[in-house]
C-alpha cells in the first residue's frame, strides 16, 4: 500500500509528475537492449516520449502545435529534461 502513496507535488509540471511514475533506469535499459538511439545524433528516444505524451494530454493535431506548446519557454524545456525543443 505505501507504495502507491504519493504526495501532492506542487513545484513539477502535471506531465513531469506522469513521467516521474516510468522510472528512468527502466527507460535506459530499454532503450539500451533495443538500440533505439543508434542512428540519433540529437533527438533521442526520451525527447520523442516526452512530445508525444505531452501532444496527448494536450489533444495536439501535428507536431507544429506540440512545438509550439513545448517551445514555450526554455524553463519548462528545463522542467522536461529536454536539450531542445521538437522543431517541425
């Protein structure tokens, strides 16, 4: 039961706190095992999770909106744990 138990967290993004509950090193080990980085110089396997979980939660119709959402302002890229907005 307590593991479950989370506490309200004010400071974080709604979206950092969903993408807090996939843990990091499972992520990792996963991307690892199935080399889905190999060919990627820039936009790596986390940065298209963290677009496209944030294109559903915010009902984006293409990748310019979800540019534009995210490329708001460079603390909440920060927030994200992105290096660079997705550009369209």
């Amino acid at each position: 039961m307590g593991l479950f138990r989370r506490n309200k967290n004010n400071n974080k993004p709604v979206i950092r706190q969903i993408l807090d509950l996939i843990p990091r090193w499972l992520f990792e080990s996963c991307t690892n095992t199935y080399k889905t980085d190999k060919g990627c110089s820039k936009y790596k396997t986390y940065d298209q999770l963290v677009a496209l979980t944030f294109g559903q939660l915010n009902k984006c119709q293409s990748l310019n909106d979800i540019s534009a959402g995210i490329g708001v302002s460079e603390i909440f890229i920060k927030d994200l744990d992105l290096t660079q907005s997705p550009a369209r």
